[in-house]
C-alpha cells in the first residue's frame, strides 16, 4: 500500500507524469471539463472534498511554479481568495520557491483548462473555487 498522504490511483499518476510547464486543474463541483482532458471526479456531496482539502492533498505531492486563477474570485469569494492565497505562500515557504500567480477571467480560465493534462473535480459548491497548477522541477 502507498505511505504518502495521496491515496487516488489516478491522482497520484496524473501527477508523477507531469513535466515541468506541464498544468492539472483543481476544480469547484460545477467548473465544465472538457471532453478531451482527463477527468478525476472526486466529488462525493455537496462540499465534500472541499476544494482546499483536494488543493492541500495535491500541493503535498505536487512541485508548483505557478497558479492562475480566476479575477472574479477576489469579489465573489474573498473568503476562499484569501485562503487560498495563504496556502500558495506557505507552499512557497515549503517548497523554497516563488510561485508566480497569475490572475485571468474566468472564461480565458475555462479555456486553458483544455490543455491541462487532467481536471480534478472536488465537492466544493462556492463559486470560482478553481485553480490552475503548473509544475515545476524540484532541482
């Protein structure tokens, strides 16, 4: 049996296969998937996993050198804005790394998700709880 904190099969495969530049998204309950990226459903109810709970699971095994995120979460959901920003900086601290974030429209969001090798689907019900991560090297 696997030791580390990720036990999904498919999760922890997506993210040992990632490059450097290479993007997964981590996406709310309602973020639309594009057929021909990889799909990781982990949604069991409404907020079950949260997206912070699939984002600290992911960022556990995952190098990140950049996150884009979608503007409208700074007015729609500050709370989790700022949650998430929290987590980004202590990743940096864990990593010894700055993580270049970048701030698009949700839209232009739902259009790069489609060269993501795969979206992750968690329980979260907020609105724009979605996040694009781009891997980074370890060396």
């Amino acid at each position: 049996m696997k030791k580390g904190t990720l036990l999904n099969s498919m999760l922890s495969s997506v993210i040992s296969r990632l490059g450097h530049t290479d993007s997964l998204v981590i996406g709310d309950a309602g973020l639309p998937i594009p057929a021909a990226v990889e799909r990781i459903d982990l949604a069991l109810t409404h907020g079950v996993p949260s997206f912070l709970q699939v984002f600290d699971t992911v960022t556990d095994e995952m190098q990140v050198e950049k996150a884009v995120i979608a503007a409208e979460i700074k007015e729609k959901n500050p709370l989790l804005h700022q949650l998430l920003i929290e987590r980004l900086t202590e990743l940096e601290q864990r990593q010894k790394n700055q993580i270049t974030l970048q701030y698009i429209s949700h839209e232009a969001l739902k259009t790069l998700s489609h060269s993501s090798h795969a979206v992750v689907r968690s329980g979260e019900c907020t609105p724009y709880a979605n996040v694009i991560l781009y891997s980074g090297v370890v060396f």
